[in-house]
C-alpha cells in the first residue's frame, strides 16, 4: 500500500484545492472559443502540454485553459474549469480537478477528457466523487495512471493505472518505493508499463506498471519529471543547487540541460513538457509562474511569461 501523500512542499500553492461551484460544461458548436490576450496575468498553473499533437501549447490554470501557439497567447471563454492533473494526450486530454464558478456540473468533476481543445468535455469515472491531483496519461497509449488519496466507489487508497478510461482498474504493488512526499507522476507516450514519481528522495521508475520502483537518480529531492520516448527529463535539487537533468533510458546515462539563471531553489521547476515531434524544444513552469522555453535543449531559452504576466 502505498504510504499517506502530502503535497510537495514546494508545490502545495499550486496544488490546493480550487474554485467550486456550476456552469455548462460544454459548446457544441463550431464557434472558435479561444480570444487572443494580452497584458493578462496568469494564476495558478496546474498542467502544460501539447494536446491534439498540434503545434499548440496548452497551460490549464485556475480560470480554464490557455492556448501559445505562432507566438501568441489565447484563452479559453466557455468552460472555464479548474483542471488539475492535467494530462495531454495526442488526441487531446484528459484532467481532473473542479467545475467554474456558476456550472451545473457535480464538484468535483473525477475523470474527464476533452477531444476539441476544451469545447466540450465527456466524463469518464469518479464524476462528483474524486479529485485527482496525481494523475498521468499516456500521449499515444492513453493508459491513465492516478494515485488515489481517499477511497472512493472503486479504489482504495493507493496506485492504480486502467487501460480503457477508466472502465477498470488495476491497483499498483509500488513495491521498492520510499518518500515522504510526491512531486508528479508521469507515464512513457506508448510504453505503457512505464511510469516515474518524483519524490523527495528522488526518481523512482517502474517498468511493471508500478508493482515495483527502482531509483534511478541520486537521492534527492526531484519535484518534476517528464517521460518522453527516449528519455526522462527531471528537475532536482542538491543544496541550493537546481538541476534539468536528461536521463537516457537506452543507455542510462544523464546529461545536465542549461537553465535560466532565474531557476533556482528558490524558484523551481514544477512543470516540464517536450514537443511531440522534437525534443529539442521544452517548456517549463516555475514556482514563480514563469514559463520559460528553449528550442535548441537548453542552449538558449526564451521567456514567455515572467511571474505569470503575459504580453
């Protein structure tokens, strides 16, 4: 059984528990839903991905879904929700987390996923029962990997991953593992019996769909890691050294990816994604809400938000 979860400490503000309340969850409709914005300020980020294998990112905050794509930023204007663990998929995303304030919609919203960039939302399992903060999805796979908090109709407390969107679940051994506490959880984009946690003892990897966890960095503290086809890319801390850290699986060696001098213990990285079709571009978001991205690994990043502001 997996041991009680507290959130990350250095990630608890973006983690807790967000806005309630009702509103239709869906347009069916052609109607392009996303505005272009500028001069905006974005609050608590709580997932970033390339959802629909597009050449568009999409951050999931507090206040629904913002879109970067050609060098400009679009937010959503329906549906509005707060999506937590939120997951992008080649086919668009799955999340969980709470409805807009005004919805109709049970609090919380369990498991949903959306093929249309948000316009609409089906709801998958645990609807009204279960928020899921630990949730993972394969980018071409789509097996979902949550850990479980609090018993809910179908799971006890602990990890388990389902291969059809939730219809049935299989509960992890996670044997091998130990921590305090759970930075993310991460799963392989077609391996499906891969899967990673970042802890405060470090990267943990399975290659059993989570019966057992081997440590696959030094031990520290880890807050973030991203699975990508070849490798694993993680955020440490030794000290008040910070660390992007490239981990090839092939061959098991690491490489360490430059960072902005703005990354640092005390700004840390909380959440990484790489593009589908080429690694070499990668976005983070910081504690601080700044949202950095490089096109060339590292070498040379740009800023695309500082503090969350937008321009």
């Amino acid at each position: 059984m997996i041991k009680k979860i507290f959130i990350f400490f250095l990630a608890c503000i973006l983690l807790t528990a967000c806005s309630q309340g009702e509103n239709e969850q869906s347009t069916n409709d052609d109607t392009e839903i996303y505005k272009e914005v500028k001069d905006e300020k974005i609050e608590h980020i709580h997932g970033i991905g390339y959802a629909g294998n597009k050449d568009e990112l999409y951050l999931a905050s507090h206040e629904g879904l913002l879109r970067y794509t050609k060098k400009k930023w679009f937010k959503i204007t329906k549906n509005k929700h707060d999506y937590m663990g939120f997951q992008a998929t080649d086919a668009g995303f799955y999340s969980s987390g709470h409805p807009e304030h005004g919805s109709d919609l049970k609090n919380p919203l369990g498991i949903i996923k959306s093929t249309d960039d948000g316009k609409t939302i089906d709801k998958l399992v645990f609807y009204g029962e279960t928020d899921f903060h630990y949730l993972a999805a394969g980018y071409n796979s789509h097996i979902i990997y949550v850990i479980n908090e609090a018993k809910n109709s179908k799971l006890n407390v602990g990890m388990y991953y389902s291969n059809d969107e939730g219809e049935s679940w299989t509960q992890s051994k996670t044997q091998g593992l130990s921590f305090n506490s759970i930075g993310n959880i991460a799963t392989h984009p077609t391996k499906a019996n891969i899967v990673g946690l970042s802890t405060d003892q470090g990267l943990y990897v399975s290659i059993n769909n989570g019966d057992s966890f081997t440590l696959v960095s030094d031990p520290q503290p880890v807050i973030n890691v991203e699975i990508r086809e070849n490798s694993i890319l993680y955020f440490s801390l030794k000290g008040d050294t910070s660390s992007l850290i490239k981990y090839d699986l092939n061959n098991n060696r690491e490489k360490t990816i430059p960072l902005p001098d703005e990354v640092n213990e005390n700004n840390p990285v909380l959440y990484i994604s790489s593009h589908p079709e080429n690694e070499e571009v990668i976005t983070m978001v910081t504690h601080k809400n700044d949202i950095y991205q490089t096109i060339d690994d590292g070498q040379s990043w740009i800023t695309l938000s500082s503090k969350g502001q937008i321009n």
